[in-house]
C-alpha cells in the first residue's frame, strides 16, 4: 500500500503535462511560483513580465485583493451547491450582472471552462432548431485553422490539424468555411485588414452543397486567437451574419479570448458591431481566478425551450460545478473590478500606443507580418526549412530567460497583456522581443 509518505516531492514524473513537450519541460523545467500585477515570480527567483495574461485569461492582473476576498467570503460560507434542481443566490446574481453587460442577450448558461462552453452552444444550437421545428438542422460549421478547445465537438469544429488528427473521426455532419488568413493580401495591415470581407461567401457554397435545412450553426472566433491571431477583414463578420441570418443558421462566436475587454470593449460583438445569436466566454470571466465560462443567448433562445410541459427538463445538459459558488464570486469581484477601473476603456485607449509599438518591429529579422487588435498582437515569423515552429520556441525561450512571457503558435509569438499594463511596460515587450529576434536561429 502506498501512503503519502512515499511520494518524492520534486518529482516531475507523475504529472502529464498539457500541451506541452513533457520530456523537454522535465529536463528543463520552467516553474512559476508566484504572480503579482503584471509579474509572475520564478522558481529561481526571477520576475517575469506576463506578456499573455497567463493563457488569455488574468486581464485584470494577478492575484488582485478583491477577488481573493470575495472568493474567501465564499468559501467560509457556502462551499460547494448543487446546481441540477436547486440553486444558491450567487449564481443568480452572477448571471444577471453578466446579462446586464450586453443588449439582446438575456440568459448565460454557465461551463467550467472554454471547451465546456463551446460544447454546450453546439449542443444548445441542435436543440434551438429542433425546437422550434428545424430538426433536420443537425450540421455544425467550423473554419479552417478556428480553436475552440479541446472537447469533441470544439475539435470537430476546430481547424488546426494538430488537434484533430490523434482523435479518430471526430463528430460527422461538420464542415468548414475558409480561413481569412493571407499574407500576400494583407501582411502588415494595422488593425482589420482591408482585403477579404468576401471570403464569408464560403458559407454559400457549403448551404449549395448541403442545402440550409440541414445546417444548425456555423461557429467562428470573431478573432480567431490561439491559430496565431487572425484579425477579421473589414465587413466580413457582417457579411457572415447576414449569411446566417438569410438561411436561418444560427451563428456562435466564440468569445473565450476576446470576451471581457481584450479587444477594448466587453464583447467583440459590440466591437464589431455584430451580434451573433450565442456567444461563448471564459477565460477572463473570473480573471482565471476560478474556472468558468458561459455562454450568452440571445433573447429568445431560451424561450423557445419554455414550452414543454410543465416539470420537464428543458435541456439535458449541465455540469457539477455549473455555476460554482466560487466562480461566480470571483467573476463578481471580476466584473466590480472591470468596472471601477475601467479596464475595457483603458484597453480602448492603450490600443493605439499597442499598434505603433508592435509594428516598430516591422523590419526586425524573420518577420514576415505583424497582426493587431485592441490589445492583442500576433508576429508572424519565417519558419526555418524543415524545422517549423523551431524559431518561434527559440523566441519563447529566449524571452523568458529575458524576463518576458510570450506565447507561440506555428511560428508565431502572440502577445495580450492584462489590461491594467503600462506603456513602459509595452515598451519593454518590444524591446525585449527585438533583442531577441536578433539571436534566434
Ligand atoms: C476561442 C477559444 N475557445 C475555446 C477555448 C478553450 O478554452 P479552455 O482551455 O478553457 O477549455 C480557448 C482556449 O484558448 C479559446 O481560445
């Protein structure tokens, strides 16, 4: 028998590690112990600057004081509530001030992550069309190079090959429209680039092929963001909508990243002026603090379940911890904090100081394109021949031993500071990631 007597304490063995090489982590591990603000401390003692909020998520900063407290007041008062049948007053509260953020949006279902979220709005949208009498609409769209996590039905309707291509066959009855990503069109364009709008006619040619009756939903992030920040062209959002809106497919954005003041406004729905018919978030929902997301329906989804006979279960689907009374503490706190410093509007405002700074370093070496929206970059790199994604990770690499947390994707450094960042501090990321360009392979 074992006991916990026998563990080995700096024994990295035991854990599988997330998307991550674990036998390169293990010879060289790279530990984060502490965070504050804009810094996480290292196991040897280094600050590093969050140039990511952590994986998208902690736009608020670290370890801020309002949302531990709330998250203590909870815990010493109401642990853990079931969800299924019986509900606690926070949840509640949680959900209305999320509803009061945006117009045409009147329940949030709540998840424990992004995967879970994007799950539950396909699941949501088979059952809308059923519903109200579609019920052959039982396909789902992706796009080509979209993320939308990890769990069977975002894989299926996710179009980065690397996450697909170890998992069997995936759901049936899903397609792809095109992705909008094109260098030659579009390379360095500051913000929405001009060139592409009609690329959102690919949903055309998937209702030719399948005809609309068949087709539930189409799915895209409005910025598609771990693919290595795509930024939507000019009116093709718009043009997508009005697609959907023509053949009665719904249309779910994807929000996990772009929701809560990444891109200088609560949701890129207002951002870009476009509303889609639900939406996912996490991430930033609690500032990562606890696990959680949500999805956003828009007014009268959730009437159209409504009508079954009274005692029935409207919708089979639900998590244990749906609605945690510690998430919805932290995502309380979250939102107060959001809102009193007026994080979103500083987003707005950085956003301009963000766009000159990452486009300086438009003529370093190795770049091929820079991309830019609200406070989000992606520096697209020459990949080495043969090698790809190796330049990018010598990048990581070195920037980290330089103080500075960015992420890679392909060969692509994506940035996305918390909110609460100072110019000097944007400086430094660019100056930073300039060094470094000049030492990677
Ligand atoms: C757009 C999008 N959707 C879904 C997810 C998955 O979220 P999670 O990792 O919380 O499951 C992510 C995570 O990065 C994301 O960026």
């Amino acid at each position: 028998m074992s006991t916990d007597q026998n563990y080995a304490p700096n024994d990295l063995e035991s854990l599988w590690m997330p998307f991550t090489a674990n036998r390169q982590f293990k010879k060289n591990p790279k530990m984060l112990v502490e965070a504050e603000g804009m810094h996480y401390i290292t196991h040897d003692n280094r600050r590093i600057l969050d140039g990511t909020s952590g994986l998208w998520c902690v736009n608020a900063g670290h370890r801020r004081q309002p949302i531990i407290d709330a998250v203590k007041k909870q815990v010493e008062k109401l642990d853990y509530a079931p969800g299924f049948q019986i509900g606690h007053p926070t949840s509640f509260e949680f959900a209305s001030r999320l509803t009061s953020m945006i117009e045409g949006f009147d329940h949030v279902f709540f998840t424990n992550s992004g995967s879970e979220a994007v799950d539950t709005a396909l699941k949501i949208a088979l059952a809308y069309q059923r519903s109200i009498g579609q019920g052959t609409r039982t396909r789902l769209i992706g796009r080509e190079r979209g993320y939308h996590g990890v769990g069977f039905g975002g894989i299926s309707v996710g179009g980065i090959v690397g996450n697909r291509k170890q998992f069997g066959t995936l759901l049936t009855g899903v397609d792809h429209i095109s992705h909008t990503h094109n260098l030659e069109q579009n390379a360095f364009s500051r913000g929405q680039p001009e060139w592409g709008a009609h690329l959102a006619d690919d949903l055309e040619k998937i209702v030719a092929l399948h005809d609309a009756s068949t087709i539930a939903a189409v799915i895209v992030e409005p910025m598609a963001g771990s693919t290595g920040v795509l930024i939507p062209p000019k009116g093709y959002l718009k043009r997508l909508r009005d697609i959907c809106t023509k053949h009665g497919i719904l249309l779910i954005f994807d929000e996990v990243i772009t929701g809560f003041g990444r891109l200088g406004a609560s949701f890129a729905s207002e951002y870009f002026g476009v509303k889609p018919d639900l939406f996912t978030t996490a991430k930033g929902i609690t500032n990562a603090t606890v696990p959680m997301g949500a999805v956003f329906a828009r007014d009268g989804i959730y009437d159209a379940f409504m009508d079954a006979p009274d005692n029935t279960i409207e919708l089979f689907h639900g998590y244990t911890y749906s609605g945690h009374p510690l998430a919805c503490a932290a995502g309380l706190a979250t939102l107060d904090i959001y809102r009193d410093e007026g994080l979103f509007e500083r987003a707005a405002e950085l956003a301009p100081y963000f766009e000159d700074a990452v486009h300086s370093l438009s003529d370093v070496d190795h770049v091929i394109d820079i991309r830019n929206l609200g406070m989000v970059t992606g520096i697209e790199l020459e990949g080495i021949p043969d090698k790809p994604t190796a330049r990018a990770m010598d990048a990581f690499n070195k920037c980290y031993d330089k103080g500075l947390l960015v992420r890679t994707t392909g060969d692509i450094i994506a940035m996305s500071p918390p909110l609460i960042v100072e110019k000097e501090q944007i400086d430094f990321m660019i100056d930073t990631v300039r060094d470094t360009l000049k030492t990677v392979h």
